[in-house]
C-alpha cells in the first residue's frame, strides 16, 4: 500500500495531531472542518488565515500545534505539509486520498451523515477510518454502500498520538480483512506505531480496562481511607506505571473528559458484572460541578497548584472536607527497600506485605487481572498479547495484566483471587498465557512462543514480524546469536553477515568495560562479518559516559588516568569510524554525549524520529572529548571549504551552539535539522521496531555499492587563536547580559578553543589526531576546575544540570 | 576663520530595516539619489565646482565598501573631475563629514563641498559581516566590545535612569513623531526616493514593483506605555534596555552642500544655516552614551556661545538611558530636544545619522524661527559628537 496523500476530517486537537503525524512521515494531508463564513475579528488570526477564510477553523488548528505540549511537532515538515481545506469547498478532495481518516466530535448523529457524504466521493478500495474511541463502528456505516463498508475500520490513535506507540485497528462485520491489512502494515513501518487488533466492542481494549483499572483505584482508595497522594505514590513507578499514576492522570486528562469516557461504558454495558465501578465517584462529581476539572482549570482538579511566597506548592484534594491540604505521603516500611528491584520481584514482595499501602496494590491489580480475564474473549478476540500490548502501549505501563500475572505467580495469584471470592471464567484455573520459544526460558530473547487463545481454547503461535529483529538487553542472555558479550554490550549476529553491537550497560552509559568490549567486537567484526550496526532494545541509545568514573578520577586528582581514558575512548571512535566495513547506528531517545559521540563516529545515522540527541557535556562542566567536538569542527571547515572561499566562521558558530548551550534534538528529524548529524549520512526511521532490520539492509546496501573506507584527515586549515578571541567576544557579552555563568564562559572558550584548533595562527593546518589532541588538553584542564567537579557531582545526585 | 554655510540639507524618510521599503535599496544607490535632490534643490550650483564629496558610513564593507562617496557621486551624475571619500565615526560618520566640509573651507582650503551620510542596516549587520576579536583587547580591555545595549545599561545604572521614565522618554518620542508627521512637519526636509523590490512571477520572470518614500516608516501610532513596559530587556537579563527604548535599526541618507560666503555670494546660493563649531570628545567605553555630556559644552566653547542660547537639540536617541542622562547631567531643557522626536520612533541610520539630524535641525529651525541648534549623538567605543548649527 501506498499512502501519499491522506484526509484527516475534524481539526480538533485529535484530527490536528494526527494530520502532524501523517505529514511528518511525508505524507500530504488535508485537514478537514467545518466552514467559515467570514474572516476571523481577531487582525491577528484574519492575518494567519490570509484569502483561506473559509478554512478558518483548520487553519488555526494547524497554528494552535505549535503551542500544544508535549509538542506533536516532529519536523519542518509537519506543518508544511497540512493543508487546511472545509467540508463545503473541498470535499471532493477524498477523490484524491489515499487514507480518509474520521476524527470529528463523538456523536452519532453527527458522524453518520459525514460517513453517507463521503461515501458520494469514495474512491473504491481507499480505507476509510474512524477515529472514535467509544461508538461502535457496526453503527456508523449501517445503510452505507457495500463498496464503502468493506473499506471501513477503526484506527484508533491514543493521545497525544505523536508520542503514544498504541493504535488499536478495529474491523467491523464488513471489513475487507486484507485491505485492514495492507493499512495496518503501512502504519507500522512508516508510522511506527504498535498495532493491536481489537473487536468492536465499547471503548475497544485500552480504554476499557484501563478506565477500569482508575476506576478500582478510586474505590480501594475509599475503601482503605487513603489520600490521593499516597495512592499516587504506590500506584505510579512502583507498580510500573508512569509517574501520573492514577489521580494527576485524571488531573492532566481532565475530569469532564474522563467521566465522560467512564459513563460510557457504564451506559453501554448493561450487563458488565463490574459496571457500577464506572460510576464517577461522588466527590469528581462534585468537582466537575465546580469546575475544577484539573490541570485545564487552573491546575485545580485532584490537586491544586498553588503560589507561596514565590514557591509553587501543589495541595491535595480531601473528598471527606472539600478542600485542598497539604500533601502528607503515607510512609509504608517496604517502600525504600522495594525501590531497587525489579518490577516482577518489587511486587512479589508488596504482596508478602499486608499494611494499607500494599492492600491497596494488590487489590487493584487484583481486580485488573479478574476484569481483564473476564473480557478477553469480547475485546481482543480471545488473545492475552493484545490487552498486554494494549495496556503497554496505550498507557505506559511496564507489563501488561496477563504478563505480569503470570510472572507474578500464576497459580499464587489464582489462589489469593479465589480465596478473595473472586469469580473468574471457567477455563481459567486450568491455564497460563504465555509459553516462552522452545528450549529456552526466556521470554526476553524473543518473547513468548505462543499464548492461549481463549476463543479456541488452545495454544497458538505469537506471530513474529521478519522485521523486527530484537537484541539481548543484558549480558546473562543465553541467546545463541551473541558472538562476544560481557555485562555492558554484546555482539550479536543478526544475520546477512552484519553484526549488531548492542549496548546493555544501565541508561546504556560509557565506561572503559563497554569500550573493551566494542573493540574486541570491532575486531571479530572485521574477521567475521561484512558490516556492524550499533543499536539495541533498551530504553535508550545511551545517556552518555558514566560520570562516576570521571569524578572519583577527579577527587584522586588523578588527571593522568583521565588522559589514558580520554585517549581510550578517542581511540575507539576512530576504529568505528576508520573501519573496514560500513558501520551504521542505531539513535533513539536519549542519546546525549558519549552516546551521541559514538553514533557521530558511525558511517551512517539511522535516526529513530524520537530521539533527542546532544552534545551536553558543558552540563557537567566538560566538553565532548571522545571526538565528538573533533567531529563537528571537521564538518564545519569541510562545509567552509565547499565555498569558493573559505570563511569557516559561520560553520564554526553552529557548531559552537550546538556544544557550547548543549543543545538537544526535539526529535531525530530536528537532530538532522538543526545539524548534528549530517544530513548527507543520516535518516529517520519512524518505526523502533523495525530499526535494527532497516539498518541492517542499510549496511547491506552500502556493501553492494561498493563501499570503501576513509582515511585520517591530514591537513584542515583552521582560523586558529583570532576565531578563539572572537568567540570570547561574545562570550564576555553574554557574561556581562548575565545571560550565561563566568564559568560558562570559561567552559565556552575551551570549546572554542578545540573547533578554531588552539592557539595559533590563522590558516595553521592541523590533522584529525591534533584535534583530538587539542580535546583531550581542554578536557583534563577542565577536569582540574572545582566547578566542573561540582557540576559533575550536582548532575549525579540530582539528574539536573548545576550552572555554577 | 571664516564663516561656513549650509545649503539645501536634505534627507531621505528612513525606512525600516529588513522589512521596509528600503530592503533592497543599496546605500550608494540611496545615497546618489540624495545627492540628484540636492542638486535639484541646489539649480544655481554648477556640480563640477564642487571640490569634494565626503560621505559618513559606520560599517563601510559590502554594499557600502568601495570608497561608498565616489560611487554614489558618479552615480549621481555629478562630473568625472568631483572626487569622493567617505569617512568612519560610527554613528557620528554624517555630522563629522559635514564638519570636515566645514574644517576645510574655514582653513580656506576648499569653497564648496558637498557632505553627507549613508547606511543601510539591512545590509550591512552593525559590527560589519565578520568580526573578528582581538586578543590583546580581550585579554586587557574586554570592555572595549562591550555591546551597544549593555552600555546603555551600565548608564542606566551609573546615571539612574529607570525602567519607567525610559519607557515614558520612549513613548513621547513616538507622540513627538507621529505628530510632526500628520502635521506634515518632515515634508520640506525630505527627498522622495525610489525603490523596488522584486521576486518571481507566474512564468518564472522577474516582477518588480515600484515604490516612493516619503515619509518616516518608525513611527507607532499605537505605541503605548503599557505595551512599552511589557518589553522584556534584551540586552541584560533583568535590566531596564528594551526593544522599545532603543533605537530602530534603519536604512537612510542624508546629504548637503557646505560653501564659503564667498562662494554661496558669487553662485547666488541660499544658505538655511552657518556653521559655527563642532567637536568631538571621549569617554570610556563601556558608558559610551554619555559622549555628548563632554562634546557639547566643548562644541560650545568653540563656537563661541553658550548654553543659554541654544533653542533647539537634536540629540541622538540611541537609547532612551543614555539620552535621558546626557538631558538631566547638562541640564538641558527638555522641551527643547528632539520636539519632533528621535531615534526610538524615527530610526537610526548609523552613517546617515548626523547628517540626516542636521537637516531635521536646520529645517527645525527655520520653521520655529530659533537661532542657534545642536546636533549630538554618542558614538560606539566611547565618544561624543557636537555641532552647532546658526539658521541664517
């Protein structure tokens, strides 16, 4: 399938963010609402919205992306390529599309008739989708055209759809399974979301177990006299949730629209067993009356954001006073020592506990799995993978209901449940869910084999994607793909004569084990494969070099083995980059200073579009001293010399930004966009999963092209001690503007002095090695300062940058 | 020494800089344009008896490198034989080429000179296209590249000016100007200049659109003192210097024709004033805006007449911190100054500056029947100019 041109109907916060997903994956999109009769009052608006008066309301939708957070932004492209059209003028531009995407106000009466319009213009065997999250789709195209229904589904985004990775696709009777096909294999490689497939039932999967989920929560909270915070402490990181837990989840959510949400499931199952738990609780009710729907209202919701003598202090709602107090976190004995194990054994060991804390856990995951159970078999056709996959990705969650029963204790957790007087499906004190893959018994490998499939009642085979090929996440992996491992990174073959390197270190961080390891693998690589890709299954690409290792050098004053080290890791970076064989990462998410540092290296940069990527090493007081300075100096003077004349000044100074303010990717495009990686050796993937395959195929590609290797730079013209003193002059500026620190003036000047290559004399010609050189001096001389030190120890302790 | 008048001072309207109608207009295009007004204005002048041409520039590079006076003069029309220079105090550059007109035919070494200013902001960014530091200023007098706007600051602080009645100094000089403009104050002064921009049309063929402009583009009619107080200060993290009590970025010129009274007798010229003393002084750097405090009692003195006599300033705003103190420490009248207002409505064409202040002034005067004016301006690295103009 092929997807150039798309429709996205209704520019509401939805149907904008969705069109800024599509037209940032390259795809021209129009923007669709109702007409306006005449120019917006506002000179401002009338002045955005220019001759296309009639489109007012897209066009200002497109506008409002600009200011909505978390930005749905990606790239230049995304508003470039939104066209905001009406219903009236331009609807026979559906002819045209490839993909009609729904996305207007949930009501029935109002999206029935826009379905029946757009099946006059509906070019046959063009999906059709709709992006409700509550009215059953059956419904919506009843008396349409046989031709138009078989082309109808769900495709149901979560928000913000640029960041959630769940898309639950939802056929009705009708559907062309073939056609939901070809659209769902589109979505996930050039959308990279994840797709689960769920039955049209209310409110789909996500929403109605994880509706149910806060629901619960609510009712334990009463039941166990609890505050808001303390159910917000257990039920956030601890259980592996996101931080918002369940009451600023309501918060940022909004209580209207979650009520809403809630009632209307309570009002269309009539004959869930559980659905008097959609009710909204008594005292939401009577915030909603009041207005204090949460973060939309003044931050007065769940809790209160409040001033105090300049200080921000957020209050917690009371239910049984009305009134906002002071947070008072429930301390439970098991709490600390919970903290530092993993998900699986932090729970286990909250269920051996039986204070109010660890009541409240259980319960509440008690009553998701025994939902869960219930429902499987209506809303996901039978299969556990989906609700996991659903809850996962739909709301953050670490594990799913079904996987993390299982790893919990199935039969324990069963027996608790039943002694509860838990009422549970028949079938189920008779299976598990998962099987891991044969001869192994690690799920973490490639997941599980198979899952019970409820509907049919047997095991059935996990289908595998060819194009995901996953990596060991830690060095205990029995994978009998890994070549080379130790604790922090493996070698793994993947196939086709390409190796992966896969770092698996915590946050992925640097340190001279890791390093060991990439030469030991660079050398098996050049003996035995054709191509290397740098990537992993982590949470991130790595969050730089471990800081630890520099500070206690630091404190011994031991510069020299910091030089050793530095020398060490610059070493590494130019065997990755001076190698035999084509050599390709892997960026995504956090991929900050070393990290950033060893993609730079890399002969080509397959870049996740969420990645935020930097040199931000003047955080801590240093600069980017594994050549990663080095490297954006060479790319500066060699861009210069692409002009008649040479003035590498301009290049330098982009350069000197991107370092000197530490500068941070917003996402992999603007990471290319704003010039940290070459837009020559570098492009975005959207799809994570899918990454290590795509660069393999990269590297494989690059070989049959012929791929030859580089040499060491010789000889690179610099603007030597004159660019320094420039850039101290806008240095000083800044120092005095009190826009940056004395010593980030200091710090500035070091940087300048790495890219204008030292001290000396216009036009001096260095190599790549005096760079590196010049590196490694400014970054032990940094080193010896006592607020780098600082900055250092500042940044360990609290994950925050000091500006000292 | 003998005396020096002032003929036909002219200016063009200064436009914005980067979106104003003179974007695309090269300053020694502009500037040749003042020079064929002048010389329109001037009919009786025959153009091969002037003996100089000297033009005021603050970053002659690019555009405005090239020795700008002797390229805008020939395009001007004005005859082979006329030669040109053009001469750098920053913002000082269109008054100080007025007074080295002035120096030469009091010393009796020329009879008529024609004197001027140009820049064009747009093009030429302030500090010219590369800057390049210098070690020993950075290592011994860093304060020597102090920004324009933290200087400005550190007057502010040194001299107390706050926040609120720079705001206000601000606001009036935008009254002051719109005013002068409806009452079609500026009209005398002014010589209508073309200009054109151009871009792509349907068949990928060059489409130029022609313009005039006559009248100021800086003015706000809906400036206000709130929207004024809103600015946040750019210059200093919570300091008191904002976009709006600065002065405006600008693409202007301004020229005129200095002669002896023998000159301007023999050619029946009519002179609009006499030049009668100009200095220039300096300060330390880093509170480069009181320049004028020590140019204008010195200008006095050598002009011969005090305080007390002078009716009229047109002092240049670079910054409503640095004119307000240079106003309250020579206890200056208020009034006086800038009654059609200055730099932070009008714009601030470096180069043309001192010359296109000199025509407001000698137009000023005439039409308020006053007798003794100043032009004064301070100028970047720490200096003050002055000039003392007598309407004849």
């Amino acid at each position: 399938m092929r997807i150039r041109r798309a429709a996205v109907l209704g520019a509401g916060v939805m149907g904008a963010q969705i069109a800024a997903l599509l037209s940032a994956a390259g795809v021209r999109t129009y923007l669709f609402d109702l007409p306006s009769d005449a120019p917006p009052a506002d000179p401002k608006l009338a002045k955005a919205v220019d001759k296309n008066f009639r489109s007012t309301r897209s066009v200002l939708a497109i506008e409002q992306l600009k200011e909505l957070k978390p930005s749905p932004i990606l790239s230049e492209l995304t508003l470039a390529g939104i066209i905001p059209v009406n219903f009236e003028d331009d609807i026979s531009v559906i002819r045209d599309v490839d993909w009609v995407i729904e996305a207007v106000v949930e009501r029935l009466d109002i999206k029935q008739p826009l379905l029946k319009k757009l099946s006059e213009y509906h070019r046959p065997g063009t999906p059709i989708t709709t992006n409700t999250s509550g009215i059953s789709l059956g419904k919506l195209c009843e008396g349409l055209p046989e031709s138009f229904t078989s082309c109808f589904f769900g495709t149901h985004f979560f928000n913000p759809p640029r960041y959630m990775k769940l898309l639950e696709i939802i056929p009705h009777d009708g559907t062309d399974p073939a056609l939901m096909a070809d659209l769902a294999e589109w979505i996930e490689h050039r959308l990279g979301k994840g797709l689960v497939e769920a039955k049209d039932t209310i409110n789909f999967i996500g929403n109605r177990i994880g509706v149910f989920t806060i629901q619960s929560t609510f009712q334990h909270t009463d039941e166990l006299k609890l505050n808001f915070e303390t159910v917000d402490a257990l039920t956030g990181t601890i259980m592996g949730r996101p931080s918002s837990a369940t009451y600023r989840t309501v918060d940022v959510v909004g209580l209207d629209t979650y009520a809403h949400v809630a009632r209307n499931v309570y009002d269309l199952v009539p004959n869930d067993p559980y659905r008097n738990a959609f009710k909204a609780p008594q005292w939401m009710a009577g915030l909603i009356e009041k207005g204090h729907v949460g973060q939309k209202s003044d931050s007065t919701g769940c809790y209160k954001k409040i001033k105090n003598k300049g200080e921000t202090e957020i209050l917690a709602y009371r239910p049984e006073s009305g009134t906002y107090e002071p947070q008072n976190v429930q301390d439970f004995a098991w709490m600390k020592d919970v903290k530092r194990l993993d998900l699986v054994k932090r729970l286990q060991t909250i269920l051996g506990q039986n204070d109010a804390g660890a009541q409240l856990i259980w319960r509440v995951l008690r009553d998701t799995f025994a939902y869960s159970a219930l429902l499987v078999k209506d809303i996901a056709n039978g299969k556990p993978m989906a609700v996991d996959e659903a809850i996962r990705w739909g709301f953050n969650w670490e594990m799913g209901p079904f996987e993390l029963w299982q790893a919990l204790g199935y039969e324990k957790i069963l027996q608790r449940m039943q002694a509860e007087g838990i009422k549970l499906p028949s079938d189920f004190d008779k299976v598990t869910f998962y099987k891991p893959a044969p001869g192994t018994d690690e799920w973490e490998l490639t997941g599980p084999s198979s899952q019970w499939n409820f509907l049919d009642k047997s095991f059935r085979a996990v289908e595998k994607s060819q194009h995901h090929i996953k990596l060991p996440t830690s060095g205990t992996s029995k994978d009998p793909r890994v070549v080379l491992k130790n604790e922090f990174a493996s070698l793994v073959d993947i196939g086709d004569g390409v190796a992966a390197l896969s770092f698996h270190s915590k946050m992925n961080t640097l340190d001279l084990q890791l390093l060991d390891l990439v030469q030991k693998a660079l050398v098996v690589t050049n003996d035995q494969f054709a191509a290397m890709v740098i990537a992993n299954d982590g949470p991130h690409f790595s969050a730089g070099a471990n800081l630890q290792v520099i500070l206690q050098a630091i404190m011994k004053k031991d510069f020299a083995s910091i030089d050793q080290t530095l020398r060490h890791f610059q070493a590494t970076m130019q065997l990755i980059k001076y190698s035999s064989f084509p050599v390709i990462a892997c960026p995504f998410n956090l991929t900050l200073g070393g990290g950033c540092e060893v993609s730079l290296h890399a002969h080509r940069q397959l870049v996740h579009i969420e990645t935020y990527a930097g040199l931000v090493e003047v955080g801590v007081g240093l600069i980017p001293g594994a050549g990663g300075t080095k490297e954006l100096a060479l790319r500066a003077y060699r861009t210069a010399g692409l002009g008649d004349t040479y003035k590498p000044m301009p290049f330098l100074q982009r350069a000197f930004m991107l370092i000197g303010m530490g500068k941070t990717s917003t996402s992999g495009a603007n990471a290319i966009e704003m010039s940290l990686y070459d837009y020559a050796t570098s492009t975005v993937t959207f799809t994570k999963d899918r990454q290590t395959s795509q660069a393999k195929f990269m590297a494989i590609e690059m070989l049959q092209r012929g791929f030859s290797p580089a040499m060491p730079v010789q000889s690179v013209a610099v603007v030597g001690d004159p660019g320094i003193q420039t850039f101290k002059m806008m240095l000083y500026n800044m120092v005095q503007g009190r826009q940056i620190s004395e010593y980030d003036a200091f710090i500035g000047e070091r940087v300048a002095t790495v890219l204008c290559g030292g001290e000396v004399d216009r036009g001096t010609k260095l190599s790549e090695q005096q760079f590196l050189d010049l590196e490694r001096r400014v970054f032990v001389e940094l080193c010896q300062q006592e607020k780098t030190a600082a900055r250092i120890e500042h940044m360990l302790k609290t994950g925050k940058p000091l500006r000292n | 020494m003998k005396p020096v008048y002032i003929i036909s001072p002219y200016r063009s309207a200064v436009a914005k800089a980067f979106r104003g109608s003179f974007a695309n207009k090269r300053p020694d295009d502009l500037c040749a344009d003042v020079i064929k007004g002048v010389m329109a204005k001037t009919p009786t002048l025959d153009p091969a008896l002037i003996e100089d041409v000297v033009i005021g520039c603050a970053m002659p590079e690019a555009e405005q490198g090239m020795n700008i006076a002797r390229f805008a003069l020939l395009l001007a029309g004005l005859p082979d034989s006329v030669p040109g220079m053009t001469i750098n105090r920053f913002c000082s550059s269109g008054l100080q080429s007025i007074a080295i007109a002035y120096q030469q035919i009091a010393a009796g070494q020329a009879e008529c000179v024609l004197a001027g200013g140009t820049e064009s902001m747009t093009m030429i960014p302030m500090m010219g296209h590369e800057v390049v530091g210098s070690r020993e200023v950075m290592t011994e007098h860093p304060e020597f590249y102090l920004s324009m706007g933290l200087t400005a600051e550190n007057v502010a602080k040194d001299y107390k000016v706050s926040r609120e009645d720079q705001d206000r100094f601000s606001f009036e000089s935008h009254q002051k100007a719109v005013q002068a403009i409806e009452k079609g104050l500026f009209k005398n002064e002014i010589i209508p200049v073309e200009f054109e921009h151009r871009s792509l049309g349907k068949n990928a063929e060059a489409v130029v659109k022609r313009g005039i402009l006559m009248q100021d583009e800086g003015p706000r009619v809906d400036t206000t003192l709130e929207a004024l107080a809103k600015l946040r200060a750019v210059f200093l993290t919570g300091g008191t210097v904002t976009a709006g009590n600065s002065s405006q970025m600008s693409d202007g010129a301004a020229a005129c024709i200095v002669a002896s009274e023998s000159f301007v007798k023999k050619h029946n010229l009519k002179p609009m004033a006499r030049m009668c003393g100009f200095s220039v002084a300096g300060v330390p750097p880093r509170i480069m805006g009181i320049g004028p405090i020590e140019a204008i009692p010195k200008a006095l003195k050598l002009a011969g007449i005090t305080m007390k006599q002078i009716e009229r300033i047109e002092l240049n705003e670079a910054f409503a911190a640095q004119a307000l103190a240079v106003t309250r420490e020579l206890k200056l009248d208020p009034k006086m100054i800038n009654p059609t207002g200055g730099a932070i409505a009008l714009g601030h064409p470096l180069g043309a500056t001192g010359a296109k202040l000199a025509a407001t002034l000698i137009h000023g005067m005439h039409r308020d029947n006053q007798k003794y004016g100043i032009v004064s301006m301070c100028i970047g690295t720490g200096m003050g100019a002055a000039g003392v103009f007598e309407k004849v």
